[in-house]
C-alpha cells in the first residue's frame, strides 16, 4: 500500500503481485527503498496466505514508486526438504552504490535446506529472465569463510536463517547479516565474520550485549568472588574468573552425549571448601509444551569442569532435578536432597555416591509437581520444597508447601487456609527464618487467580503458619535476601506471552521489586533493565548487595 499524503490515506498497490486462489493478499515480508538515477527502486519479499500456491511468493521490483511489480526470484529455490512449506525469503536489503547488488534471506519455518543468504548482482536487468542468485551461505563455503567463529562455532550452532540483514550506509561494500549470531562481511557478502563477541585468544571471550539464550543459573563461588559459574539454555555451561569481564565455554558441544544430549545448564552447586567440586543439573532446556522439564540429569565434576560423571544413574532421571546442598559435612560427606520434577525426594549423605528415596510425607499429586526446594539459614536441616505444574498448557493442579526438619528424611505440608496454593517457582528463608513464596496462578499466561490461588510473593514469619500476599502481582519468578541484612529482599516480576495480544495491560507492572524493611512494603527498580520475563533471581553471597538476574 502506498500513501501520498504522509499517511492519511492509503492505495494497494499489488499491481504485478501474485494472488492465492482465494484472492488473498500476499504477505509482504520485507520492503526496501533506494533511489537511483532519480528512479525511486523497490524491492519486495513476499509469499502468498493460499497454502496450495507456494510459488506464488519470491522477491519483486518496482520501479514505477509500486506501480508495477515484477518478479525477479530468478532461481531461487522455493521449496524444502518438506514440500509442505516453501522458504520466506524474509529480509531484503539493497546496495546503496549499486541497487543492481541485492540480497535476500531465508527466514526459518519449515524448510532447511540451502538456507541462508542469496544475492544477485543484475536486479535492474531488462529481462527478468536473466536474473540469478548466488547461494553466498553455502554450508561448505560458508563455514569455511568464517576466520573468528567466537565460542558458537560451526558445530555447536548453525543457524544459516536470517532474521536481519543490510548494508552499510557509509561503508562501501559491508553488509551485517543474522539471526542468533551477528556477522559482518566487508567485502559485498564472499567472507563473512561473527561481531557479537571478542575472541580474546586465550580461549576466553567478551561479550559486545548481544546474547541469545536464556539464563538459568548464575553460581558464585563461594571461596572466589570473581569466579562465577553462568548456566544457559542450548549454550550450555560457562565460567568467568575475572568477575565476569570474560568468559569461557565449558561444554565441548552442544548436546553432548557424555552429558546425556542435554544443552541445558539450569542449576549450578559449588562446594564451599573445594572449588573444584561442583554439581550441575542439566536438562533439554525450555522447548515449546516444555516436555523437556520431564528430561534430566545431575552431574559431579571433581576437577573445576574439566570431567563429569553423572550422580544417581537409574534413580536421579525422568525429569529436571532441583538439588539443595546442605550445611555442614565435608566435600566428601555433603549432605544433598534432590526434588527430581516429575518422579519424586531422594537424599545422599555421602556427596552423590549413592541415593535413598526421600517421600515419606508427599501427598502423591504432589510428587509428580515437585519444583523449587531451600534450606533455612536459621535453621540447619529444615527444608521447605514448593512444587508446580510447569507444563506450557493451563492446568487446574494447585500448588503446595511442604516443610522438614530433619534434612529431608520426612516432610509436612503446610495446609493454612493461608497458604499460597497457586504454582509455586522459588522459595528463600531469611536468617531469622521468615520464609518468602514466589508465585504465579498458572505457569501458561498470565491471570491474576483467586484466593489463596493468586499469582504473587508470599510471606511467612512463623514457619509457614501464617502467610501473607506481600507482593500484588500475578507471577513472581524468583525471590532472594541480602546475605548480610535480612531487611533487604528482592523478587523479579515477570510479564506473560499473552500481555503482547490480547491481555489487560494493567494486570501486571513487570521488573525488580525490593523491599528495605524486611519483606513487608516492596518499591520497583528497573534502571537498566531491557527485558521484562525473568529465569532467576540470585543475591551474590561473596559481595553482599550484589544481585544476578537471568533473563
């Protein structure tokens, strides 16, 4: 559509465009402008809304100011390895020297062969006929061309799909193209390099505040301030030991089958008398219906990362684990209890060699729902466990809290009439052992519930006798104390898929919620954020008033 009058008004303008069979519309995905000659040049990417007419959509020109349209895909190719769905060619950008120089990228959908970036240098040929594309993202030519993969390189991740690309304005010749990763090429698209980190050389990299996966756990050592273990979703496990100026890359590959096939780090435990002891939970990562949640595994490094061995093989499997460490033993004798999503309890006394089960006390609902899991600092040995249906799809299972005193051998639910009873994602004890519930009604979109039901943060005083709606907002992904002043408490609001459509927009005020007078009156801090759903939510207990939060 095109308007002459500044956008008041509007005229189609498809003279030229294929229409489906039904006399729909093409989708137009992508469109750019350049003026040459005092021709004012268009270029289209488009595909039809009719599934029986795949080939009705390509890449078109006008060069009447949208007039007329031809059709310049040439020999692009249309379909992919499942003829049920042709490329999008999605992103277009011309070059502003020559607009005879024009690419096009294929946008992920269905197909995944040939992917990538095209280019043509005879856009403006008079017969369109003799317009072709060169495959510049050839699997063989391309990953050959890359000098500096940085740490996603061409076995851990390659995405030849595009989700943006264009040319330098003010740079003869470059062009930036991408979708998880960023590249740059300098030379009209023959080589091409990543720009979203720095290669240090020492096998360390530096982010440039580009990055592409969820974070799910970022572990402090507690012997090293500057050492940080970073869990991500896909990219698996990482390590700073310069306080996070520079990074390293811990896992050899992407779904490595030493570590089950999982590419997720979702938790991290560092023994605090020996930082080369660590217990890492792994898991499938979060995938659309989150069926992945019922997949994983607990991991034992002895050697700070460098070799793995998996901890309760046949027990410790069939779900995500959710692994507490407790206060006191020796690296040797560590007291662990793990709530294992899907399956149920079980505990080790002797730092993961072997493992009992630990149900006795979990109504059996509850057990296949066990979720997030703390021990009080006030009190060594009580635990409190909260579970969650964590299922995509609406659920009608209400959440419980169950506590132990005795390293959780037995647990007791805790059943006041007010007990949050909505899905229940982290749980914190203070030092004087006021308990906080992170929670949300349902774990699909966002609504505000009923009662005891209700999304929000939850607090307790006297061991989860009584509880109290602290926090008025419908889901609460993580909450966490100040290691050294209990006065200081901060949660993490999340918002939800379906406030970008058709949710109440006041239903939820997103961000980081703190609290300086023990848990009771919250005011929200949200400098610097520029995202607004949350994974985690974690104090730095090495340098108090330092928080992590994942995004």
């Amino acid at each position: 559509i095109r308007s002459t009058d500044s956008g008041s008004s509007w005229t189609l303008m498809n003279t030229g465009l294929p229409a489906a069979s039904d006399d729909s519309r093409p989708i137009v995905h992508g469109l750019v402008g350049t003026v040459s000659n005092n021709v004012f040049l268009l270029f289209s990417t488009l595909r039809t809304q009719d599934t029986s007419s795949w080939n009705a959509g390509g890449v078109f020109r006008s060069q009447d100011g949208a007039a007329n349209w031809e059709d310049i895909s040439g020999n692009l190719p249309t379909f992919g390895s499942e003829s049920s769905m042709s490329y999008s060619y999605w992103r277009v950008a011309v070059d502003p020297e020559d607009p005879n120089n024009v690419i096009v990228g294929t946008r992920r959908e269905w197909a995944w062969d040939e992917m990538g970036l095209y280019k043509t240098t005879a856009a403006l040929a008079a017969d369109t006929g003799t317009i072709t594309w060169t495959w510049l993202w050839d699997t063989e030519n391309f990953s050959t061309s890359i000098t500096d993969w940085g740490w996603l390189d061409s076995d851990w991740w390659l995405d030849q799909h595009i989700h943006f690309v264009g040319y330098s304005p003010v740079q003869s010749g470059v062009l930036f193209a991408g979708s998880d990763n960023v590249y740059k090429s300098s030379d009209g698209g023959a080589t091409w390099d990543e720009r979203w980190t720095i290669n240090n050389g020492d096998g360390t990299y530096t982010g440039r505040g580009m990055e592409l996966m969820e974070v799910f756990d970022i572990t402090v050592d507690p012997s090293d301030g500057n050492t940080w273990w970073i869990g991500y979703d896909d990219m698996g496990l990482f390590k700073t030991e310069d306080d996070g100026q520079t990074f390293r890359r811990m896992d050899a590959e992407q779904n490595d089958s030493n570590l089950g096939d999982t590419d997720c780090a979702c938790q991290i435990v560092v023994d605090p008398d020996d930082s080369n002891t660590l217990y890492v939970v792994r898991h499938g990562g979060d995938e659309e219906g989150k069926t992945n949640w019922r997949r994983g595994f607990l991991y034992k490094s002895s050697d700070d990362g460098a070799t793995w061995s998996q901890l309760g093989q046949g027990q410790i499997e069939g779900g995500r684990p959710y692994v507490v460490m407790l206060n006191g033993g020796a690296s040797s004798t560590r007291e662990l209890v793990v709530a294992l999503y899907g399956t149920g309890m079980f505990r080790s006394t002797d730092s993961g060699a072997t493992w009992t089960s630990a149900n006795s006390g979990i109504e059996s609902n509850d057990l296949a729902n066990l979720w997030t899991l703390t021990e009080s600092p006030a009190a060594p040995g009580t635990l409190y466990l909260g579970t969650a249906d964590a299922q995509r799809d609406s659920s009608s299972y209400t959440g419980s809290i169950y506590r132990s005193t005795d390293s959780g051998a037995n647990w007791t639910k805790i059943d006041s009439a007010t007990t949050p009873t909505s899905q229940i994602l982290d749980l914190a004890v203070d030092t004087n052992g006021v308990v906080y519930a992170a929670t949300t009604s349902t774990d699909s979109w966002l609504a505000p519930g009923e009662g005891t039901g209700m999304g929000g943060l939850y607090r307790s005083a006297d061991d989860g006798a009584n509880w109290t709606r602290v926090l008025d907002q419908p889901r609460v992904d993580g909450v966490d104390i100040h290691p050294t002043d209990s006065t200081i408490v901060a949660a993490a609001v999340s918002t939800g898929w379906n406030q970008f459509e058709e949710g109440d927009p006041d239903l939820v005020s997103p961000g980081i919620y703190v609290s300086t007078d023990s848990g009771l009156t919250y005011s929200r801090e949200n400098n610097g954020l520029t995202f607004n759903f949350f994974w985690m939510l974690k104090a730095d207990p090495v340098t108090p008033g330092r928080f992590f939060l994942g995004t």
